[in-house]
C-alpha cells in the first residue's frame, strides 16, 4: 500500500531532483553522441549495440554493476535499505531504483525475466542466497552483474581463463591469404561462404572439410578482418555435467557476442554418431542459436549438419606436391640433425599430408634423432613411416582387422601375367599425380580418383598376400573389412556403418580390402519389394563410395559371375589369380617352406606336388601341421611327417585321402 502525497515541500524537492536528473540524463545523451560522432565508443554503448538492450534493461545493468565498479554506491544502497547487513539487490528494489513510481516499472520487470536478452545471454545473474531455499520466489532471489560484464564496463576486452575454461580460446593472430598453401578455388569457396553466413540469411554457417593440420584454422582467420577475433571451441573438452555445460556455452557465446567474433568449432565428427548427435553438441546448437555471428565447424571428412540448419560446405586439400615436398625439406632441415636415406619426393609419393601433420612429423623425427637415434648416421625410411601413420590417426580397429605380413614380390608364385598386374597397380597409384593432373588424363579420361581393383580367385591363391604387398610397397595400412560388422539388418544402417569405414581409412590413406565381396557387391535384382530396393540403394551406394574414395580399395571373390555388371564397368584393375598347376605348386612348396626347418634327407616336392592338389593358402596349413607334429614327435620334418599332415588337410577339405596312406 502506498503512502498518501508527500507534503508541497517535500513534494517541490523531489520535483528539483527529478529535474536535475533528467538534465543530467540529457547532458550524458549529448556527450554519447559526441563521442561517437568523434568515433569514440563507452563499454555501455558496445554492450548495448551487441545485445540489442533497450534503455531500460542498460538502466538496469548499470544500476546492478554499479556497487562492483565504485564501493560509494554500495553504501548508498545499503542507506536506502537501512540495512548495512544486505548485500543482494533484488528486482524489487530494482523496479524502486530504475523506475520509481513512473511508467517504466513494468518494463524494468520485462527486462530481468528469465528469457530476456540480459538473463538468457548471462550479462545478469539471478541466483539464490545461501540463506533462501529453492521456492522463493523470482522477484526476491539475488540479482548480479556478472564478474565478465564488469570487467568489460571497467575496459577489459580479453576474456579470463575461468570465463572460456579449457574447451574455448580467443584466436587473434592475422594471418594473409596469400601465405596460405592452398588452391584460390578453395579460398574464394570459403569467403564467399562467409559473407553468406555472415549476412544473416538463412546459411548458418559454413562446414571445412580437411585433414587435422590442413589449414582450417588459417583460413578462418584469414577471411575476417583485421580487428575481429574468432572464438574456437573444442567440443570433446566441454564440461561432462549437463547443468555446468549449459552455463559454460552460456558464457562462451555471450564472449562471441560480445567481441563480435564467429566462432569455430573442432571435434564435432565425435559427438555424431549412427544413433544422432550427442547431448553435448545437442547442447551446443541450442546456445549458438543466440549468436547472430557465422558458425564455422571444422572436420576431418564429411559430416551431415542438417539438423542444426544450412551449412555450406567448403573442401580443405592437402597441398599440391610441389608444395609438400618443400615443406618436408624445410621441415627436416630445421628439426633434424641428422641427413635422411630417403628423400621428400619419396614421402609425398607415398602419403599426400596436410602442412600442419608435415611440419608435426618433421618435429617427430627430430626428437628421434636427438634420444634414441643419438648413434645413427642417417635417419631410416622406417622412422619416418611411423611419424606419418602415428599422426594420421584413425578409428578402423572397431570396423576392419590390420593386415600385417612381411611377404615380398619374390614371395609371390603367380603367372608372370598377374604379376605384371599387381605390378601396374602399383605403380599406377605411386605416379597418380603426375598421371591425373600433370599429364591431365584425370580432366577426361579418369573422373574418379579412386582405383578400385578386383581380385578374382579361389580361396588360397594369394589375393590377401597380394594386397599385403602392395600395401607393403607403397607405404600404407592394408585393413580388411569385416562385413559381419558392416551389413546390418535394418534400413540405412549398413550404408552408415560403410560410411564410417571410407572416412577413418581416408584419415589413415588405408588400402581397403573387401574380402569375398561378393556378399556385399552381388548382383542388383529387380524391384519386387521394398527389400529388394533397398537393398539395390546399398549396392549404388557402394560403387558411389568405392569410386570416389582416394585411395585403394581392393575387392576379393571366389565367384565372379556373381558380381554386378555395372560394378565390373566402374574397375580400375581386374586381376585373376588362378588355381596353381603342378609347376606353380612345386615352386610354392620351395618358396613357402622356411630354410630353418630341421628335415631328414631330401623332401620331394615334386611328388607332393602331384599328390596334393591345392592352393598356397593350403600348402601353407601343411607345412605349419607338419612342423607341429615333428616339433611334438622331436624328430625333423620328412616325407612321412609332410604325407600325414597333407592327408590331414586333404580331409578337412573334403576331399578323399589315398588309401595307401591311411592310418
């Protein structure tokens, strides 16, 4: 209830107050205009353009920083309190001190509600005292400027550590386009992509496409101008709790809004996966949805963001080879001590590297020679290998098994004809650059930078050892797919789970090996049911995929008859492994059986070439059985030990045993 009028003199001094006020409000007014005309800007003003704040909800902010910034306004309202205990404001006190008994009253209430601009973006705290409990009502619990808007209004741009935690950082380094080793195709993709974002249409945000080290970063900074930073959060960092993760996001895009900064998000492709995003980048897309600025999210392959608005997608490749092979000369000279028995054109034959993972390695081999390559005189091939496949990183174990044998060309007992095959897909891909795009078969007759190969043969003939060697040779990871944890019995999941398989093996440059295939790239049928279509949709989706992936994928199958015609078309290489003759069998038992074998006289391989009609694969099951049984019997390995063991593996084949020979 309110009191009656004040007395006409008490009522004269209050008006000469009021009067004094409004001629004090006026004269700050002309000197804000002033300032701006002469291009100069208060903390306040900058807060109020940011967040779009009307006057109301500024009186309100400044009435709240006041006590923080000069203790004399902490005494003044502990006096209007008559309580010099108190230390919170409350919005009750504050609709008393912003709009007294005048219309604004209202207004001041809109301005602290939980959905206002002050409230949602943090610059005003509403918390509870330790001394209220969870139920008291909103308009008495504490209000507070928070500690950042402070800061701010006192001139301090830079954020704190405890504002942007350790998942955000403020990037202002400035950096030129031109220095950057990237294609102008790909710059002017990007600074076009951000001015659309930028403009506040209906793109949100732009997706970077590219290796770790591949610029992404650079390019950001290098598209803005020269005063505006960019705020770059790492998603996997972001607080474990739902309620401090909220609050954290809260705090980072108020920072975002406040400097004016786009911001630059890494990580992501870990917090997607087939089941949707995760509550963490959930909650991500739902704080950045009160930035006006562009969203950038940088990853290593191609993620779908549709669910969280437009995206423009803009590729990050490697540099050129030109451009890699100085960078490894540079690199090596400035970090390692020692001289190198290989040289940079042979790395960038091998393995097409980002600038950043380049310079990494190069650091890497450094340390290599400084600890334990302290006595070497040169640094080996090998050491630079696991420098780049240490850095290229991928998740394919939980997918597809490492293949890993120490076969060589000689190793290989096949017709001179496949051998020249296997051969020319080697080098094929060692020399694709110069094929593709210096001598420019890749503008018309080569579309697809994949080189998908088909190993046709039965089981035995050497098709894993192949790849094996030829992964061998030209420096990369030989993974085989395991189909029983890719086809999966409902709809859309089987092209996901592949999906996640060509990703990880582009971040590892992986030869992909597909074994017996068939069961995957069969035949398309006719369209009869809907699971007849889908099951066409996955087969499409495989050739789209085998095609356009950069490296190679090689495909194995017993029955050839038995692929898709429009797969065959889209083949780089078709190589046959067929069935070894006699001859091919006896230099498989001479190339297969180890030197260090203990045997008793001379071993026909002759005659258990007659006599056993298989393939290497089985010949190799042999050799093992025997040893076994001669290691167990402690004798060496002789004919009768190599008969018994053949007609061990003879039986497990299905196959009938001479009689002769039984037991």
């Amino acid at each position: 209830m309110r009191m009656d009028a004040p007395p006409p003199e008490v009522a004269e001094a209050v008006a000469e107050v009021e009067g004094v006020i409004a001629s004090f409000r006026a004269h700050m007014a002309a000197r804000l205009t002033a300032s701006a005309d002469m291009g100069l800007r208060f903390p306040i003003e900058d807060l109020r353009a940011a967040f779009n704040l009307n006057d109301w909800a500024v009186d309100c902010l400044v009435a709240l920083a006041a006590p923080e910034l000069d203790s004399g306004f902490a005494r003044a309202y502990s006096h209007a309190w008559c309580d010099f205990t108190r230390r919170h404001i409350d919005l009750a006190f504050l609709v008393d001190l912003v709009a007294g008994d005048g219309p604004g009253r209202e207004a001041v209430r809109e301005a602290i509600e939980p959905g206002s601009p002050l409230v949602r973006h943090g610059l005003v705290e509403v918390g509870l005292s330790p001394d209220q409990p969870a139920t008291v009502r909103y308009s008495e619990r504490p209000l507070k400027a928070a500690d950042r808007v402070v800061a701010w209004l006192r001139g301090r741009r830079e954020p704190d550590e405890v504002t942007l935690g350790r998942a955000a950082r403020v990037l202002r380094d400035r950096i030129s386009m031109d220095r950057l080793l990237l294609p102008e195709r790909t710059k002017t993709a990007f600074v076009e992509a951000f001015r659309e974002a930028r403009s506040g249409r209906k793109v949100r945000g732009v997706l970077l496409v590219g290796a770790v080290g591949s610029g992404r970063r650079s390019l950001v900074l290098a598209a803005i101008d020269g005063q505006t930073p960019v705020i770059e959060v790492d998603v996997t960092n972001l607080p474990k709790d739902s309620g401090e993760r909220r609050v954290y996001l809260r705090d980072v895009v108020r920072e975002a809004v406040l400097l004016g900064a786009p911001v630059f998000l890494t990580g992501v492709e870990n917090l997607l996966s087939a089941t949707g995003p995760a509550p963490e980048l959930l909650d991500v897309f739902e704080h950045l949805a009160l930035h006006p600025g562009p969203v950038v999210v940088g990853v290593p392959y191609r993620i779908s963001l549709r669910d969280f608005g437009e995206f423009i997608e803009v590729e990050v490749p490697s540099p050129e080879p030109p451009d890699q092979e100085r960078l490894w000369n540079e690199g090596l000279k400035a970090s390692c001590r020692l001289p190198c028995s290989f040289t940079a054109k042979e790395l960038v034959a091998r393995y097409s590297l980002s600038g950043g993972t380049i310079m990494a390695c190069c650091r890497e081999i450094g340390r290599w020679a400084d600890t334990i390559g302290r006595k070497a005189k040169t640094v080996p091939l090998t050491v630079a290998v696991d420098a780049i496949r240490g850095h290229l990183g991928n998740r394919l174990s939980s997918l597809a098994v490492p293949v890993y044998k120490g076969d060589s060309w000689e190793d290989l007992v096949l017709p001179d004809r496949t051998l020249a095959l296997l051969r020319e897909i080697t080098a094929f891909f060692r020399h694709r650059h110069r094929i593709v795009q210096e001598w420019g078969l890749g503008a018309k007759l080569l579309k697809s930078p994949g080189v998908p190969c088909m190993f046709c043969g039965q089981p035995g003939t050497g098709k894993t050892m192949a790849a094996a060697i030829i992964a061998r040779e030209l420096g990369r990871e030989l993974f085989q797919v395991d189909l029983s944890r890719i086809v999966d019995k409902y709809i859309g999941e089987t092209e996901k789970n592949l999906a996640r398989v060509f990703e990880e093996a582009a971040r590892a440059q992986a030869i992909l090996l597909f074994d017996e295939a068939d069961s995957l790239f069969a035949r398309r049928t006719d369209v009869r049911t809907s699971v007849d279509r889908y099951a066409n949709l996955e087969v499409n989706y495989l050739l789209q995929r085998v095609e356009t992936y950069g490296g190679i994928t090689i495909l194995t199958t017993n029955f050839p008859g038995g692929i898709d015609e429009a797969f065959k078309r889209r083949l780089r290489f078709w190589v046959e492994f067929p069935f070894p003759e006699k001859a091919e069998r006896v230099r498989l038992w001479q190339t297969l059986m180890p030197k260090e074998v203990p045997t008793t006289g001379e071993l026909d391989f002759d005659e258990l070439a007659e006599r056993y009609v298989v393939s290497g694969g089985h010949i190799r099951n042999i050799i093992i059985r025997a040893a076994t049984l001669a290691a167990e019997a402690g004798r060496p390995v002789d004919m009768a030990i190599l008969r018994k063991a053949g007609d061990a593996e003879y039986r497990l084949m299905g196959k009938l045993v001479r009689e002769d020979t039984e037991d």
